[in-house]
C-alpha cells in the first residue's frame, strides 16, 4: 500500500467523524438559536446556554478543512470532463490551504483568557 493510499484511508475516516461533527454542529446551532430566542437579549440560563453553544460550535468547525484536503486527493470518477475536474479540484486546494490559518485564529480566540 502506497502513502498517498495510507494518506487517503486516514482522511476518510476523519471525514467520518467530521460528518458526525457537523451534525452535532447543526443541533447545537438549533439550540443556541433556540435559546437566544428563550432569552430575548435578557441574562440568565437562555443566555448562558446561547454562549455555551456558540463556544461549542467553534471548536467543532476547527477542522473541517479537512474535508476539502480530502476532496482533493480522492481520485476523480473517470469521464468527469477535465475542467470540471481542474475547478473542483482548485476550489479544494483553496478550502484546504485556507483552513489551516482559520484553524490558528479560531485557536488563538477560543484559548484566549
């Protein structure tokens, strides 16, 4: 088994667990606009459940670039006409190159005291 097939197999599987973060961002999405709507701008248990959500989702979008990365080494299926192939790949290397700096920011903000 090559490295980029070894590289592949491990991307997959975080794209897995990613898939699974995302939708456990989307109910805490629900929640925290849910509360924000309990809360009406008041401070109390609505408010502290909205920030709490908001932090919790941060950290689950940490790394979804991963998923592009992944995109972009995954075979394509064969007869997919090669500029569809070149701007679906371009727009993975974008994603994937601009999430490791959004990844730096997002860490500096949630770890800040």
């Amino acid at each position: 088994m090559s490295t980029l097939d070894v590289a592949r197999t491990e991307l997959a599987l975080a794209v897995l667990y990613l898939n699974k973060a995302e939708a456990r961002d989307k109910i805490c999405r629900a929640i925290q606009y849910g509360s924000k709507f309990v809360s009406n701008g008041d401070s109390g248990t609505a408010q502290n459940v909205d920030k709490s959500t908001s932090l919790a989702r941060k950290v689950f979008r940490l790394f979804k670039f991963v998923n592009d990365l992944h995109a972009l080494i995954s075979p394509t299926t064969p007869g997919t006409p090669l500029s569809i192939v070149l701007l679906g790949k371009s727009k993975n290397a974008l994603l994937s190159l601009k999430g490791p700096s959004l990844l730096k920011r997002r860490c500096c903000y949630i770890l800040k005291p």
